[in-house]
C-alpha cells in the first residue's frame, strides 16, 4: 500500500471540477489523485492511503452515497467530505449521520474547503455566541490542541453551517439574537443527533433556567460565564474520551 499524510483522493465526474481542485490543492502541498467514478474511488482507497478523500454524490457507476458507504466499511478513520450541485437535505443528513466530515453545496468555498482539509483530523466543535471574548478565547485555548474550531455569532448561521458539516461538540450560548439558547439546541438536535451540546449561560435567572432547560432535553451540561478556559479544557477532553469509548455520559450538575 501507498502511504502519504498528505494524499487527497478526488471523486468527480466533471473534468473541469477534478483538475481545478487538483490544482488548487497541490499548490496547498497535498499530493493529489484524481478519478471520475465510484468504483475506482473505491479501488483507490484499497490500493493507497488517504488523508481526506472529496467526493461528488452524482458519480457514474455506483453513486457517491454508495461509494462513501463502500470506502467507510473497509477504512473507518477516513475522512470524506461529500459534495453536491443539488440541495438534497436527506442526503446531507445520511451522510453526515453515517460520518461524513462535511456536505458541501456546490459552486465550492475553495478557501473553506481548504481550511476544512487542513483541520479534518480533530475534533470540530461550533461554538455560537455573539460575545466575542468568548469566542477569541475558545479558539485562542483550542486551536492549539488540535481542535477544528469554528464560530458563528448568528443562530441561524450555526444551522446553517450544521446542515453542512458535522460537528462533534458545539458550544451554545443561551442568550444570543434572533432565538434563545434553547430554541436554538432544539433545532440543532435534529439537524446533529449525534453532537455533544454544551449550554453557556450567565449568572441570571432566565439565562440559568433555558440552560437547564437543554440539559433535561439531553444536551451535556452547563458552564458559567466568565469562562473558566482549564475548567473547559478539561471538559472536551472527558467528552473526547467517552465519545473514542462509545460512552457518552452527562455529569451531574451543581
């Protein structure tokens, strides 16, 4: 077998979409392989090891749910970013349940697409609040650690960006525009069974009550504003284990 850190695997059946994304990420470092249906992408991964494999859902042959369903099977820890020129939420939703990294819509973000690739191998987490000392902070503490830390102040953009990328944690402040906290984790629930949610919450009655309000809806638990960062730290961490273990349990709260 082949092997490189850095190898990134191509599945596309638009000559113009192979070679543009092959230039693009060569230029980023990566070493690229490109092919044009599913069962070769499938051979591919047997016969070379990948970092991140991109992956059209509209492939001839054997689609691209299919083929990521094939690739998944024989190679657990590799990661596929889906893509797609059609809005198919059912499609995103399988995907990302099943343990794409992202659903990407096409025309492509190439500069998200390349942050995600470089990224892709740690825990993503979302953090929503509009307060941006909690956001500075987080990702000052946890980008260094290995996190993929991405932030949005806006709710409606977290579920946006949920609808496309799976996220293992999220954050959420429970007083935030537009819609609270709780509104907020109750939409992102459907859309991200599967994340851990951890509620933000002030020192003030209304914003207690929402918090430990998620928490008996199953979100994880609460932390208090100001942020105690060791405090988190060592939180993601205990999530990051029992997630590896399969073993997801809330602890109690004070």
């Amino acid at each position: 077998m082949v092997t490189s850190t850095k190898r990134i695997l191509i599945v596309d059946d638009e000559t113009h979409m192979r070679t543009t994304l092959s230039d693009i990420l060569s230029d980023e470092g990566f070493d690229v392989d490109t092919v044009a249906d599913g069962l070769t992408a499938v051979a591919m991964c047997e016969s070379h090891e990948y970092s991140v494999v991109l992956l059209d859902v509209r492939v001839p042959g054997i689609d691209g749910v299919e083929t990521f369903r094939r690739i998944r099977r024989r190679h657990e820890d590799l990661r596929v970013v889906m893509m797609s020129a059609y809005g198919r939420d059912e499609l995103k939703q399988t995907a990302l349940e099943e343990g794409a990294v992202a659903f990407l819509s096409k025309p492509l973000d190439i500069e998200n697409v390349i942050d995600l690739i470089h990224d892709v191998h740690g825990t993503a987490l979302l953090v929503v609040s509009d307060d941006m000392d909690v956001c500075q902070s987080v990702r000052t503490l946890l980008k260094p650690q290995g996190y993929r830390v991405t932030m949005s102040c806006s709710p409606y953009d977290a579920l946006e960006l949920a609808e496309q990328i799976h996220f293992d944690v999220i954050l959420i402040d429970v007083l935030l525009p537009e819609m609270n906290g709780l509104e907020l984790y109750l939409s992102l629930r459907k859309l991200a069974p599967g994340a851990v949610v951890v509620m933000l919450s002030n020192s003030g009655a209304e914003s207690e009550q929402l918090a430990r309000k998620a928490i008996h809806n199953t979100a994880y638990t609460l932390l208090h504003k100001p942020l105690d960062l060791p405090q988190l730290g060592r939180l993601l961490s205990r999530i990051t284990r029992q997630r590896v273990s399969h073993a997801i349990k809330k602890p109690a709260l004070n």
